[in-house]
C-alpha cells in the first residue's frame, strides 16, 4: 500500500508537471518512467534487497535513486504550490493564467538542485562530535575514560568500510570497533 500512497506524488508530476511541458510525447514518456522508477524506490529496495533500509545497489546507483526520488518529491510539493496559486488567480482574475514553459523549468531545476544538495548531505561522512562532561565526585579511576556513541545509523553501500576509521578521532583509529 505505501508505494500506492507514494506513488500519488509521481503522479502529479506525471500529469501536472511533465504533460504541460513542450516535448515531444516520447521524451514525456522516458522522463516520467524514469521517474516512476524512482518513485517505486523502496518497493525495489524490498524485492531485491529483502529490506527497504539497505539497498544492496552499487554506490552510484543508490545515489540516482535517492536523487530523482527526492526530485519526483520536491516536484511534487512545488508542482501544488503552483497549482495553488494559479487556483487562487483564477479565483480573483476570473479565468486560470497560463503558466509558461520557464516556469516549470524553473521549478524541475530547482528540485533537482535542492535534490541534489540533500543527497551530497546524506552521503558525506558524518562529522565526530567530541564532548568532555565533567562529573563531580568521579572516582580517579574513570579521569579520561572515553565513551564512543553511535546513533541511528542506517549504514549501506553509501558509506564506505574505510569512513569509520577517518571519522574517529586520532587516538582511537588503531583500535577495532
């Protein structure tokens, strides 16, 4: 049922978004099942992986996916903000303006931007936090005693086996986690 619901945005972008512009019918069609594609990100997460939170894709390929799905995404949300206001137009002007071809443009340009900067955020090697508590009344035993914490990682063929060594600090990199 979710890749139902999640795939209502696609559709929106298919019929409010792509079929407006002025392409050749093929092109509208490649580009909306390339998007339809990556819509259906965890059903094909689940059916070739068994799990939806670990991909079991090549790098380069987990990357697309996460970069046109959060396109199709943003597309989505801009494509209402459109509708919306051309809505709201009609409304006050008494007929719906028509939205030219730069707009939408824009708009596709836009996403895939902030798509993009999402994506290159998602991958980066998450950055060490050091913090120092002191604790009143520790025993001297415990002066330099260090706690290693590692929250909510949903590690996949996106991070590499060597960001866990260059993300520690220095002391620390010679030993096994």
């Amino acid at each position: 049922m979710f890749h139902l619901i999640i795939g209502i945005p696609w559709l929106v972008v298919a019929l409010r978004f792509i079929q407006p512009l002025p392409w050749l019918w093929p092109v509208k069609l490649l580009v909306a099942g390339v998007l339809l594609v990556a819509s259906q990100y965890y059903l094909v997460n689940r059916l070739s992986s068994g799990s939806v939170f670990a991909p079991e894709f090549p790098r380069p390929l987990i990357l697309l996916f996460n970069l046109l799905l959060g396109t199709v995404i943003l597309l989505f949300v801009f494509q209402v903000i459109l509708d919306a206001g051309t809505l709201l137009l009609a409304i006050f002007k008494g007929g719906f303006p028509v939205i030219a071809p730069e707009i939408r443009y824009g708009i596709g340009i836009l996403a895939l931007g902030l798509s993009a900067y999402g994506v290159s955020q998602a991958a980066r090697v998450p950055p060490v936090k050091t913090i120092e508590v002191e604790i009143a009344g520790l025993a001297p035993s415990f002066d330099g005693y260090r706690i290693i914490q590692l929250t909510d990682l949903h590690l996949s063929r996106l991070f590499t086996a060597d960001w866990r060594v260059r993300s520690l600090p220095a002391p620390m990199r010679s030993r096994r986690i």
